[in-house]
C-alpha cells in the first residue's frame, strides 16, 4: 500500500461550501484516486479516505475562538488574525492522538499560519504546506480599502507574524501554490525552498435535473463561507451594483457555512432566500433548482475555485472578471462581465436548457483533473521517500 497521507486543515468545513474547504477535500480525494490512505483532520471532523472507495467520518470536539475574540486578542499580543482564530488548544489534542495512532509519512499543512504543527510532526518524511493564495496580496487589499486603525493595526501586525512565518520556514518543507501568481510572490520571498505548482482541479458533475428556463424570473445562487469578508464584499457589492438591474427579472439564493450580521441582514433587505449550513446532498439540490451560479466578486484573490465548482456541475455562470481570477479557459457558458446590464441581458435571453452544457462540464472536469495537477507534487514526494531521512 502507498503511504498515507494525512491533511491537517482547521479552516476545512464540512460540508465543503467555501473554496478553501473544497481545496482540502479534491486533493485528498485525488491522492486516494491515486492509491494512497488519505485523512483530513478539519475543523470539527476526522475524515479517512481509502484507496478502495471506503470512506469513514468521525467528530471532533473543540472549541474554537470566535472573531471578536481572535481580533482582541490579535490586537493585545500583535499576533496573526487566522492563526488565532484557528488555534485550540483541544483540536491540537486530536491531531496529537491520531499522528500517535497511525502512520504520517506524508502530512500536508493547510496555510502558512497553521506552522506550529510542525512540532508535532518529528516522524514524517514529506511534509508539504499548502499556500492556498498569497496573504500579502490580500492585506494589500485590506490596506488600501480601509482607514479603520484597529483594522489597520491588526492587518499589519497578522503581515508581520506572516513574514516572520516565512522565514523561520526550514528548508525541507515543500511549499505547494494554487496559483502561478501565488507561486511567484512566496518564492521570491524564499528563493531557496522548493515550490511546486498544483492547481486546482474539479469534478464532472453535470446537473440530472434543471430548472425550466422559459420563466419569467430566473433563480441565481451564491455559494460560499458567508463569515468570510471576501464573501462579505462580494455580497455587498452585488447588493449595491448589480441587484437593482436585476431585481425585477431575477431571484437570488446565498448559500453557505457560518452567515455573518451582514450576510443576513443583505439577506432580509433585499429579499434574498439564505440557506446556511446545508449537505452536500442539500448542495446538488440547489444547483438543480438554480438557473445561474454567480461570482460577483470585487477583487479577484480566491475565487476560482467557486468557478471550478460551478463549471463541474455544467450550470450557466456570470461573473465579474475579478471573479474570474487564474486565467482559466473557460466552457461557454461562462458569461464574465462587470456589467450588470451584461447580466440581465444574458438572463433574459436564456430561454431554454441546453443539453451542451453538461457535455462542456464534461470537458472542462477532463481538462482540469485534480490527480493529474497533483503530479509534481506525487513525484517530488516518491523522490523524497526513496532517498531521504524523516525530517526533523
């Protein structure tokens, strides 16, 4: 049997409704398509994925910080935001107690703030850290959009714990991107790691049912971590911009994990139906039933993966360009326009099902498979194995 391979990712929900949580789970799911036992230790979940199909999932019990916590206690010890909020201590306990149990020559930690697992992992051989997308881009962002101090304030100081992360990274770990952007900004930062480029890579999962579009009113559908400020603007922007012209020809469905105040107040103003914390079975119901998945994001760092995931399931898409960040070759039903008046007019004239789409999603999942993107990544770790000592 291929050695497993163990993803320790406390940002990761299930079900998976944000891109980072979907990240998580394709690639353990590609590296058990691949051959080799593959766990997910998430934020309240262990789950074990077998190269025969078999899948088992437990709970974990932890408690974790909740935001107005994390942002305390980021400003009182100038710490990194994420890393506070991701931090507890019982979950640590988990991790301890399977890595104790079970064999972990491969481990994968998910995001740079999450390094302090490090101390816990003496006895693997391979240990990657998945990047996800490059933070110093986002607090730019953050920077540039806000005069807030205290936000301000802990922008930099969560910056600064992130350069120190960097630097403090040894030099056996493997650094893997999403991204060719997100590559490029670490590596100039740290030259001498080994960086490995792993896009993402999504399912065919063509819709069996649709919803009829000859209607007058169509249903567009948002999915996504509804406490993530990402999300949040996106939200808000769509509520300002885009939902005026479209209100009269349009519904709107915002699905997702954890709604924030402003998630729901957006919902109960304008009239949009929210539907929080769903399954997955839950999930491919509301695509079946949705005519239109958007993307009306503001700034572009993050949101592909919504874009794989709407792509795989063959339903039409409308985005802004920042929406459509990473330069995909998109199927053509991909409406991408930062134009609401674009979007109203490709929902009215979108009078019918067209069976292309489900063939277009095929094509699209085969041009994007997560198991051929994990192949530097499978190769540099076999290379590893066969001639390296267990990093120390």
């Amino acid at each position: 049997m291929k050695p497993r391979v163990v993803s320790l990712a406390p940002m990761c929900l299930d079900p998976a409704h944000d891109g980072a949580s979907l990240r998580v789970i394709e690639v353990a799911r590609a590296f058990r398509d691949l051959g080799h036992p593959a766990t997910v230790i998430g934020r309240d979940f262990l789950l074990e994925l077998a190269p025969d199909g078999g899948a088992k999932s437990s709970r974990i019990e932890a408690r974790w910080p909740g935001r107005s916590e994390a942002v305390v206690r980021g400003l009182l010890t100038s710490g990194h935001y994420n890393e506070i909020k991701h931090t507890s201590p019982t979950w640590r306990q988990a991790v301890r107690a399977y890595l104790r149990d079970h064999d972990h020559d491969i481990v994968i930690i998910h995001m740079l703030w999450m390094i302090d697992l490090l101390s816990d992992l003496s006895a693997a051989k391979v240990i990657a850290l998945e990047t996800h997308n490059s933070e110093w881009r986002l607090y730019d962002r953050y920077l540039d959009q806000s005069r807030n101090p205290l936000v301000r304030r802990l922008t930099n100081t969560s910056r600064r714990r992130l350069d120190e992360v960097m630097v403090g990274l040894p030099k056996d770990v493997i650094l893997v991107h999403i991204s060719e952007a997100d590559l490029l900004d670490h590596r100039e930062r740290r030259p001498d790691l080994r960086h490995l480029l792993v896009p993402s890579g999504c399912e065919s999962l063509p819709r069996k049912n649709a919803p009829d579009y000859s209607v007058s009113r169509k249903r567009m559908i948002f999915f996504g971590n509804l406490a993530n400020k990402m999300n949040n603007d996106a939200l808000g922007g769509f509520a300002e911009e885009f939902w005026p012209i479209l209100r009269d020809v349009a519904d709107f469905t915002v699905a997702g994990s954890n709604p924030s105040a402003t998630v729901v107040e957006l919902c109960r103003c304008h009239g949009w139906e929210l539907v929080p914390d769903f399954t997955d079975e839950a999930k491919v119901d509301l695509y079946e039933r949705s005519h239109f998945a958007i993307l009306p994001f503001r700034y572009g760092v993050g949101s592909k993966l919504k874009m794989l995931d709407a792509c795989g399931h063959g339903i039409p898409v409308l985005t802004t360009r920042a929406g459509n960040c990473g330069g995909l070759n998109l199927p053509p039903f991909v409406t991408v326009a930062d134009s609401p008046e674009v979007w109203r007019r490709v929902i009215v004239d979108t009078r019918s099902f067209d069976p292309s789409w489900s063939r277009a999603a095929d094509d699209f999942a085969s041009a994007h498979s997560q198991t051929e993107a994990l192949a530097p990544l499978i190769q540099e770790i076999e290379d590893r194995i066969a001639t390296r000592a267990p990093v120390s």
